[in-house]
C-alpha cells in the first residue's frame, strides 16, 4: 500500500495547487496559453457569414455526443449519406463545423457491476465500428494531435467518452484496460466511491491513476463535495462535459457561481449543453449561458455540448449538429472577439487534451500502476 498513497505525492499541495510536477508548466500559462491569432472574417459582414468563416478555421469540439446508444437501437444506418433518424451525421457535421466530439458510452441507470463493465465494452466496440464504416467522414483520434490531424483531413474526430464510473467495476485494472482500449473522458458519478458525499479514499486513487493515464475526469452531474475534492486531487484539467449557469436556470447539472469560478481557478472547463431543460427555449438563452460562464470563470474555461442524441430537447434553431453557425452568430452579434470564440469552439479543448497528456507522461515518470482496491482503501 505505500505506492499508493501521500508518499507518490510528496509536497503537493492539493488545495487548488500544483506539485514539482507542473513547474515547467505555470498554472495561468497551463490554463489559459497566450498564443498568437489573427481575426478570419470581416467584421462588414452579417454575423452568419462571419460565424462560418470563424468556424471554418476554428471548428467546434462538441463535449458530448449520445449517437453510440442512438445507433444501437437502429437496424440500419448510413451516416456519409445523411440519417433522418438521429440528431448527428457526417453532411450535418460538416455543415456545422464540427471537427472533433466526445463520444459518450453512458449506459441506462440501474446497469452495475459486470454488466456495466460489459454494456461499456459493447459501446465502446460499436463505435469504433462506426468509426470504421464511415471513414470518408470520421476518424477515431486519442489526443489533441490526433485531433489536429482528422480535422486537417476534413475529418470529426471522434474521442472515445464520457464513459460512466459504473463501467469501472470498482477496479483500477478494468480503468488501465479501458484505456488501452481508447477510454479518453470518465464521469465521476455514480459509484460508491464519488457520491454526494464526495470522493473516498479509493475515489481519489481512481482520479490519480486517471491523471496517470491521460483519462480525463468529467464532473459534470456530480455532487459539489465530490467537484471540489476532484479539483483539489487531480493534477490535469477537469471537464463538465453537460453543465450549464445555475445562476440562470436552477438544474440540478448547472454548475452556481462559486463552482465555475473554481473550475476556472484550477483550469477546468464547463461545456454548456444545448438542450432546452438545462439551457432554456432559445439560441438567445444558450448565448447567455455562455456570456455568464466566460464573465464568471473566464474565456479559457467555457466550452460548447451539443448533447445531440442524447433523448433531450433542443433550443429553437438548434436542433442538430448543422445549428452552431447560428449560435456562433449570436456571439458575434454580442460583440464577442474571434479570439474567444475560437477558445470556446476549438481553442480550450485543444489546451485540455494536450494538458492532460502533459500530466500524464510526468506522471508515469514517478507513479507505478496503482494496485489498491476500493476494499484495502473503502473498507
């Protein structure tokens, strides 16, 4: 047990900290990188207009996609040629920018124990099957050059998560083999071990051996207590893959003031939903979102979720995968910079990703395989 704890992390200082192993990266450079860039459009043209060509240089990497479990209960698709069944295919992909999204393998509540580990298993396999059979559209990518690269192709890259924390089975093993097999994004929800009442022992074990391996911890649903440990343990970014103001409509996912501004303060990233329950009716109340989650946790830590095919209903003109140019030009019309809409679509998914890998490779460096349990840990 001594590998496995406060001895791997000697002087660390987890309360919004980082260790030795991010001095060669500070946090505000980590968080929010000051790189060079040159508007796209001209600012005479009409706001749509400016909004594709933004988006063509900048495109949107969409945090949550739930067209695995669409699919699945489909007997026949085609996604090159168009699909009228789902929310998400490759013409309205293209048509809306998207160069990358996180593809989700959350499974019906009330999966547990091998069953979930075996359902995750399964979706993961459908989607790299997917993957497969449409790659004149698609590419499978697992880190941000991957992501650079499909986009560069005139590809979506497709990045393997949010998985739920049911399909770990409570075992750090099943999480090393998921990884190998593609797992990019875990949601800290719904297990013993990340409740309401936080993160336990083993809880924070899995969020280290996640750091490790380049999993990032997705927070979004998940109790204030277990949010903060979450920022407090993991030394890579936090995503909320499906969380929008609370400040402006009360869903229990929307994330208050205070826990945005944390998010922010520890280089995390809130990617607003665009579904009617958790955002409101119109692009206008989605824009709102966005304007309150850029002033309360900063530019580098608002991100888009088109939550397309995920059995929500959409704001009006967002209906599906084509719809961003018409929230980009809502921004516009508001006055936002290019610069922070490039953050927004393309820009802090990019930081995230490449951050991640960053801790994950000085992490291997002085961190073994974790062997705990949540029984040696929990028990």
């Amino acid at each position: 047990m001594a590998d496995l704890q406060d001895d791997l992390h000697p002087g660390t200082t987890e309360a919004g900290g980082f260790d030795d192993l991010a001095t060669a990266l500070p946090q505000a450079e980590a968080a929010f990188p000051q790189e060079s860039f040159a508007p796209v459009s001209d600012p005479d043209d009409e706001p749509l207009a400016r909004a594709h060509a933004v988006l063509a240089a900048h495109p949107v990497a969409d945090g949550y996609s739930g067209l695995p479990w669409a699919l699945k209960h489909l007997p026949w698709y085609d996604l090159e040629l168009g699909e009228s069944s789902v929310d998400t295919d490759v013409p309205r992909l293209r048509a809306g920018h998207v160069g990358a999204l996180f593809s989700s393998l959350h499974l019906p509540e009330g999966l547990i124990g091998d069953r979930a580990v075996g359902a995750t298993l399964e979706q993961l396999d459908l989607v790299k099957h997917v993957v497969r059979g449409h790659d004149e559209g698609l590419r499978l990518a697992h880190d941000a050059g991957q992501t650079t690269d499909a986009r560069n192709c005139g590809r979506t890259a497709v990045l393997l998560g949010p998985a739920g924390a049911a399909a770990l089975g409570d075992s750090l093993g099943i999480l090393r083999s998921l990884h190998a097999l593609g797992l990019r994004a875990l949601t800290l929800t719904g297990a013993s071990w990340a409740s309401d009442a936080g993160l336990t022992r083993f809880g924070e074990e899995v969020v280290r051996e996640m750091n490790r391996l380049g999993v990032i911890a997705d927070v979004s649903g998940a109790s204030p207590e277990t949010i903060r440990r979450a920022c407090a343990v993991s030394k890579a970014p936090l995503l909320c893959t499906r969380s929008a103001a609370r400040a402006l409509r009360p869903h229990p996912a929307n994330l208050p003031d205070d826990l945005l501004a944390e998010l922010g303060a520890a280089g995390g990233l809130c990617m607003v939903p665009l579904t009617a329950e958790q955002t409101g009716p119109t692009v206008r109340d989605v824009a709102d979102h966005l304007d309150h989650v850029r002033t309360t946790a900063g530019p580098g830590c608002v991100g888009l979720s088109g939550t397309y095919d995920a059995g929500t209903a959409h704001p009006l003109e967002l209906g599906d995968a084509s719809c961003y140019p018409r929230l980009v030009a809502e921004l516009l019309r508001r006055g936002w910079e290019e610069a922070h809409v490039a953050l927004l679509t393309w820009g802090n998914v990019q930081r995230v990703l490449r951050d991640t890998a960053f801790t994950a490779r000085a992490a291997q460096l002085r961190r073994r395989p974790s062997t705990a349990t949540i029984a040696e840990l929990d028990g």
